[in-house]
C-alpha cells in the first residue's frame, strides 16, 4: 500500500472494525497521514489524490515548525 500523500511505501494498519471487516484505518509512517478503507477515491488513491496536498518526504527538513503558542493575555 502506498500513502496518497506522500507516496511512501512504510504504511501501517492503525485499527480495524470492531465487527468484521467493515473498514481500516491507515497511517503512513512517514507523513503521519490518516485515513480510512473507506473513503472515496480522492482521498485512497496517490494517483487521484489533490496535487495541490501533496508532500514530498525529501523537503521535509525545510518546513515550517508548529510556531508556538504566545503567553495569555492578563484580564
């Protein structure tokens, strides 16, 4: 199986259906994307998933960092 986000290879079966085989849900090791057996095509596909999401595991050096939460302000 290959992540639709960032097309690694290193995907893990988070959970499955308490009854029978009724769905998955996914996890890719490299990006930390989620997602379940049963969503649509655009979503399960790499082929068909939105270019404009995906992400290449080679930048991810480059990304920004979460920033960090800024003090709370006194009443």
């Amino acid at each position: 199986m290959k992540c639709p986000r960032c097309d690694s290879e290193s995907v893990s079966v988070m959970v499955k259906s308490p009854v029978g085989d009724e769905w998955e849900v996914y996890l890719c090791d490299t990006c930390k994307f989620s997602w379940r057996s049963t969503e649509g095509e655009n979503i399960t596909d790499p082929e068909k998933y939105d270019k404009r999401f995906k992400l290449n595991p080679e930048e991810f050096d480059k990304l920004d960092k979460i920033p960090p939460i800024p003090p709370l302000l006194k009443k």
